[in-house]
C-alpha cells in the first residue's frame, strides 16, 4: 500500500506541486527533448471549440504542453474562452506565448515572459512588458523568463517586432545574444526563423547549446520526422510546431504529429540534459 501511495505522491508532485518551469525542467532532465503543440487563438483561424479538439488529438499524440499564441489577431475574451476549452480537455500545462498585450489570460498555467532582444523597437524588448506586468501580477500568474531571438527571414513575427534579424550564416551571432540572455537572467532562449518559414539554420541551435546552461526551444518549420531529428541532434531542448498542427492535426486524428513526436522521444533519449531549477 504504501508503495502505491508513494507513486501518487510523485505524480501529485509533478503535476500540481511544482511550478510548470520546475515541472519543464525536470521533464527535460528526465526525457531529453520535449515538444509542445502551438494554437493560434484566432477567430479567423479556429472556434474555442476547434481549437480545444486540436489540443486534445496533440495530446494524445504525446505533446508535452499547449502553447497558446500567435502574431496577428488578439481578442482579451476569445483568448480566455479559448484557453478555458482547451482546459477541459487536456492534462497537460497550458502556457501563454504572448504574441503581445492583449494575450494574456489568468486561466493558463503559466506565461512566457519574452523579450524579442533583437528588434529595433525598445517597446518589444520591454516596453509592453512593463505594460503587461501589472496584469500578470494581478493574475497571480506564472511567468517563465524567455529571451526571444528571431532568424532570417523572420515571417510575421519578425515584422511585427521590428527584428533586427539574426543572419543565417552567423551562428556565433544568434549564440552571442543567447549567451547574454543567460547572463541577463532569463530561464530559457527561444530560437525560431518565422512561422510557417523557413527552418532555423540547425547550426544556429548546436552553437548556442555547446555555450548555454539553460534550455533552448525551437519553433518554425519542423514538418517531419527527420525535420524534428535534426533539431534534437542539434541540441534542441523543446521543439515547438504550430503550422504542422494546423494543416494536418484534424485531418488524421493526430497520427502524423505522434509519429514525429515519437521520433522526437527517441532520439532526445540519448541527448541527457541535467539543467539547474533557477
């Protein structure tokens, strides 16, 4: 008997005791690689309900969160109503990937307080985030430190932000302002080349991992198996994939993104990571 309360203490522990970073970290430390499914809280995009149908086929395909977010079109009660849906579906945390002010929301597990450190514009490197963090504060909700770093050719994201962005062919650049992130403080760097864009130079990925303590999360492009492969071998310690949800995640039930994630498993396997809980 008390084996079995024991394991009910672990799963208590993982769930609903720790915070969703510690929970990530731990995750990571354990699994290698983890990959999270990203929803547009788009009206034009998807109904509350949709959207809550597509996290649910991802989580049975093994995701390991919901990232709620976008680039262009926020409403404050769509992303609410949105994120409330999904919530009765899914186990897994829900976290915000604000795509600005108005995508904050008090029923997700957590938020992604981002910085885009490479844009022209000091109102995306902390000015809206001044902005939001009365809110947040208000919300009691949990905000994990991310540096945001954008990559040629940027898609919406990088307009939208006024990016400065980071060349292709200058690896040692993306890892430079990685590099200064951690030194800044913050707990994880995002690393993405545009939605629906090309993929990030995977270069860019293995130079910031062979200088970085904290992880490191790829989004954009990752379209199959051997696509997610080499983001793992690279480095990688979250593999974000939006699009790919998007096109295919209703039509077969989920089944495409489980064989990805499969691979994604596998391979982070042999990829052990042991990062402090900062």
């Amino acid at each position: 008997m008390k084996i079995v309360n024991d394991m009910v203490d672990i799963v208590i522990d993982e769930y609903i005791e720790k915070s969703t970073y510690e929970y990530l970290i731990k995750k990571i430390n354990n699994e290698g690689t983890l990959q999270f499914s990203l929803i547009d809280p788009d009206p034009l995009r998807q109904s509350p309900i949709k959207a809550a149908k597509m996290a649910k086929y991802a989580e049975d395909a093994g995701t390991d969160a919901i990232l709620i977010g976008g680039s262009t079109v926020f409403d404050q009660n769509f992303v609410d109503k949105t994120i409330q849906t999904i919530k009765s579906k899914v186990k897994v945390p829900i976290i915000i990937f604000p795509g600005g002010i108005s995508n904050i929301s008090q029923y997700a597990d957590a938020l992604f307080f981002m910085s885009l450190l490479n844009s022209s514009d000091p109102y995306s490197i902390v000015g809206q985030q001044a902005l939001a963090s009365y809110t947040i504060k208000s919300f009691n909700l949990e905000y994990i430190s991310m540096a945001y770093l954008i990559i040629e050719p940027g898609g919406s994201a990088g307009w939208i932000g006024n990016a400065k962005l980071l060349p292709r062919k200058k690896p040692k650049l993306t890892a430079a302002y990685a590099l200064a992130a951690e030194m800044f403080g913050f707990k994880i760097i995002y690393l993405e080349a545009g939605s629906g864009g090309e993929r990030i130079p995977t270069e860019h990925i293995k130079t910031c991992s062979s200088v970085l303590n904290i992880p490191i999360i790829a989004g954009g492009g990752v379209d199959n198996k051997e696509d997610a492969r080499s983001f793992v071998e690279a480095g990688a310690d979250i593999i974000v994939m939006g699009t790919f949800i998007e096109n295919h995640i209703l039509k077969d039930n989920g089944n495409s993104l489980k064989e990805i994630i499969d691979e994604i498993k596998n391979t982070g396997k042999t990829h052990k990571k042991n990062y402090l809980i900062k």
